[in-house]
C-alpha cells in the first residue's frame, strides 16, 4: 500500500513539475507575451489614403481635397463635444452605443477633450473632379474603372494611415489613466504618372461642358499623349445611382465609343487621291446633287458650289466634289490609306481602357459605287472614336508620323521619378510634303472659309468641321447628326491636335467649331 502512495505521489509530482514548466514557457514566450498585450489593446485606423494619380508633370488628380476624421473614446464628455461637429449622426449613434472607442467623420480637426483625436485626411475625389472618366472610381476598396481598375494592384498596395491606440479591459471600455499612442504615416508619395495635363483637362472639361453629349480630345501632335479627354455629360462618385439611371449614360467615356464620321474624313479621300497621282488642281463643277449607280447624292448646298478645286471644295466641304474625286481613285488605294490611318483599328490606352475600333469597310464593299460615294465624304457604314480622329489629325500637324496614342507615363515610388517609363512610337504613313498639302488643305478649311466658327483670337489654327448624319431621327422626324470637328494648332509650330464630338448636336460649325476655339485661345494664353 505504501508503495502505490509513494508511486502515486511521484507520478502527480511529475506531472505538477511539466505543468510548471509548461507555464513558464507560456509566461515567457514573446507570442503568447504579445497576443496578451495585443488583448488588452484597441488600435483604429484613422483615413486610408491609396496611391496617387498624377498628371504629366506630378500634379496631384486625386487625394487633393480634405476632410476630417476622428476616432472617439465615447467617454461622456467626449461625447458632448464632438456631436456637434458629426458629419453622419446615423453612423455616429450606431457605433456609440457600444461603448468602445471607434471612427466618424467630423467638420473640424481640434478638440479640447483628450478623447478625441481628429486627422484631416486626403479625399479621394474633390468636389470639381478632374478627369473622372480616365480615373475611374473604386468601390468596397477595389477599383472598378478606368486608372483605378488598370493599376488596382499598385494603388491599393500604396497605403497611407493614422492609427491610434487605447488600453483597454475585457469588456473593450478603455482603461483611464493609459495614454493613447498616435501613430502617422509620411504623406503618400507614390502613384500612377498620367500624360494628361491637368491645365488643359480643365480647358477641356469647361469648354466641352456647353455640350450637353460629347467628347473632347486633345494630343501632343509630336509625341501622341493624350493631353486631356473628356466625356459629357459627366458624373459625381457620390451620386453614381444617379449617374446609372441618367438616359443620356454620363458614365460612359465617349472619347473611346465610334461614331458616324462624316466630312472630316474628306482629308483621307484628299490623301488617296494624291497617292493615286491627282492633285489640288482637280475641278469638278457642283450642281448641288449627284447620282450614282441611280442613287442621288445631295451636297449640303442644294444650290450648287459651282465650279471649284481641291482646296476650294475642302473649304466649302462639297460632298459631290469628294464623290467625284473618290470615283477617279483606286478602291485597293483608297481603303489601305484610310487603314494605314488608323481606321478599323481598336486602341488600347491601359488595362480595359480601350477606344473602339470603330468599323472600316471592306474593300469588297467599296467596290459597290454607291457604298463607296458614301466612304467619300465620311458616311455609310463608317465609324470612328474621337481617339482615333485626333491620333490621323496629329499625323497630319506633325508630318507624317502616326503615333501609338499614350495615356499613362508609367508608375513613381517617390512622386518625382518614373519606374521604367516606356517611349513613344510610331509609324510614318506619309511624307513630308505630302502632310503640307493635306494642312494647306485644313488651313484653308478655318481660314479660307468666312463662315467658320473655328478660328482663335490669338493664334492661328487648322481644322475641318463634320455633320455626319446617323440615321436616326428624333421625336419630330428629323435626322440626328453628330457634330464634329477637328485641328491643330499653332500653325507655323504645331503642338496642338484637338478633336471634338458633339453627339447628336447638328451642325459641327455650330456645336464643335466654338468649343475647339475656346479651348485652342484658353491652351494659348497659359502655354505662350
């Protein structure tokens, strides 16, 4: 009997001994230390501001507004102060009854009570955004659109926060008599650069804003960024319900969406025609219509233009001249110059940013007389984007070369330096002095033309207006027509490609022409 005691007791001493050990391995270990401290401590995150987006030259094109953001120890006092200065009281008194410390927004930054420690925080988009159908919006901490879908990844993994930390007992109330830690991350540096300028997209945005539809672009006619793009109407991000249910789809970016062309492609026929060997000298007397294969084609001028050349009809736009023209050209000629132009090919600017190819048609289809006296003078079933208007009209401003059309520069880490920033490229699709007689031709078209509605106070520009007629027709039974408009600017140096799209606003000297010239005299007074 003794001897099963004396068993017993060193068995329950042995397992006492592990015991202890176990314990003070426990005790002493940095984990179980840390998860225990981490148990008796509340930390909240106080803002969360993601990556920039920067125009070309590092300008901020979101985080510049502010608000302010607090987080609250609900002591009684507390309470009393800040209450006022809520900017939600729904969410506010729904976090409150709890009793732990959390965050609301508020109107100010300084407090007196020590329970409240207030941050003014970056918001991501301003009141006046800039550029809102390049950016995009995030939803639930995602980009949805645009730069903040294409570049999720880097701008989400870029993150800037304040964080601030209560002791706290078991029931989360915070412990009086421990001081709070406040901790602040350096402000965010790091970001997507952009080619737009964030002067000209504001020209843009304010001029194009007369436009109740449409879209506006302007490139470097020297390297093809996209200086600024616009869509109208535009949206808020705190109103997308709204925006969604909008019939005339705010959210779309229509520098990107093809549209019936019309008359600005009267500088492709042009351009065919000198590679066929005809050249401005080419006269044809219009009478006002013309009939091909017993279809009849009317000039916009019932009456007639008369008598004219190639630099006359391009001034007067005379659609029977271009017919005529185009019939004296080669269909293989024709339909490769319009393609070697960038016509019938989708563009891709980022990651699911990407202009419509708009439609080029076949050479097959050119071959039918009536199809191709359509294609002349821009109608039929021709499509193109703003994007890929400006992009033929830069090559025209800067001798020949076609440019790849860029829109992002590259990324930074430190807002002052690109990461691998890629280099412009292009293809020549004609020579120098064929791209002078094709802006002979667009000069005379603003300048020669005492009706145009296009020319700047103070500089000279080149351009050509559309009134492309779609095929549908409104609530009166008449035609929508899309007006258009496209140019360059200064003439003797060309900087400046600017293409404008008024859907469905009629006449491009009347809705297009106004626009182009304001913004071409506001580009010209800042950038002298």
């Amino acid at each position: 009997m003794q001897k099963r005691l004396t068993a017993i007791a060193i068995v329950f001493m042995l397992l006492f001994t592990m015991l202890y050990m176990r314990i003070y391995i426990i005790v002493n270990d940095q984990k179980y230390i840390s998860a225990a401290a981490d148990q008796t401590k509340c930390s909240l995150r106080v803002g969360n501001t993601n990556g920039n987006i920067y125009d070309r030259n590092f300008n901020k094109l979101v985080n510049n507004d502010t608000e302010f953001i607090a987080a609250i120890n609900p002591t009684a006092s507390a309470a009393a102060e800040v209450l006022p200065h809520v900017t939600n009281k729904d969410e506010y008194y729904s976090q409150i009854i709890y009793g732990s410390p959390f965050v609301c927004g508020v109107d100010q930054k300084d407090f007196i009570s020590e329970d409240i420690t207030a941050f003014e925080t970056p918001k991501r988009y301003g009141k006046n955004q800039l550029a809102c159908h390049v950016i995009g919006y995030v939803r639930d901490g995602t980009g949805v659109t645009g730069i903040e879908s294409a570049y999720d990844e880097f701008l989400r993994s870029h993150t800037q926060t304040n964080k601030v930390t209560y002791g706290i007992d078991g029931q989360g109330t915070v412990l009086q008599g421990l001081k709070k830690v406040v901790q602040s991350d350096e402000e965010m540096k790091a970001g997507v650069v952009l080619t737009l300028d964030k002067y000209i997209q504001a020209i843009c945005e304010l001029a194009g804003g007369k436009m109740e539809k449409g879209a506006v672009v302007v490139m470097d006619v020297q390297s093809g960024d996209i200086l600024g793009m616009a869509s109208f109407p535009s949206y808020s991000t705190e109103n997308l319900g709204e925006a969604l249910s909008d019939e005339n789809s705010p959210l779309i970016n229509r520098c990107l969406y093809s549209y019936n062309v019309g008359s600005i492609f009267k500088l492709v026929t042009a351009l065919a025609a000198f590679e066929q060997g005809i050249d401005e000298s080419f006269s044809y007397k219009c009478t006002g219509s013309d009939t091909v294969d017993e279809q009849v084609f009317m000039c916009h001028d019932h009456s007639g233009h008369g008598t004219q050349d190639m630099t006359q009809a391009m001034s007067n736009s005379c659609n029977t001249y271009f017919i005529k023209l185009a019939e004296k050209t080669d269909v293989g000629i024709f339909h490769d110059t319009a393609e070697r132009l960038g016509f019938g090919i989708p563009i891709s600017l980022a990651l699911g940013i990407n202009s419509s190819g708009g439609n080029l048609q076949t050479i097959e289809e050119l071959e039918i007389p009536a199809e191709k006296a359509n294609f002349s003078f821009g109608q039929g079933k021709l499509l193109a984007s703003p994007i890929q208007i400006c992009r033929m009209t830069a090559a025209i401003a800067n001798e020949g070369k076609l440019y790849i059309p860029r829109l992002v520069r590259g990324v930074s880490e430190d807002g002052k330096n690109i990461i691998n920033e890629e280099q412009e490229k292009f293809v020549r699709v004609f020579d120098r002095d064929t791209a002078f007689r094709l802006q002979d031709l667009m000069i005379a078209s603003v300048n020669g033309n005492p009706n145009s509605k296009a020319r700047p106070k103070n500089v000279r520009a080149a351009g050509k207006t559309s009134t492309a007629q779609t095929g549908s027709f409104d609530d009166k039974d008449e035609e929508i027509c899309h007006g258009w408009i496209t140019g360059y600017f200064p003439i003797s140096q060309p900087k400046y490609s600017v293409t404008v799209l008024c859907e469905g606003g009629g006449y491009g000297n009347d809705c297009a022409a106004p626009v182009f010239k304001e913004i071409a005299e506001r580009i010209s007074d800042i950038y002298k």
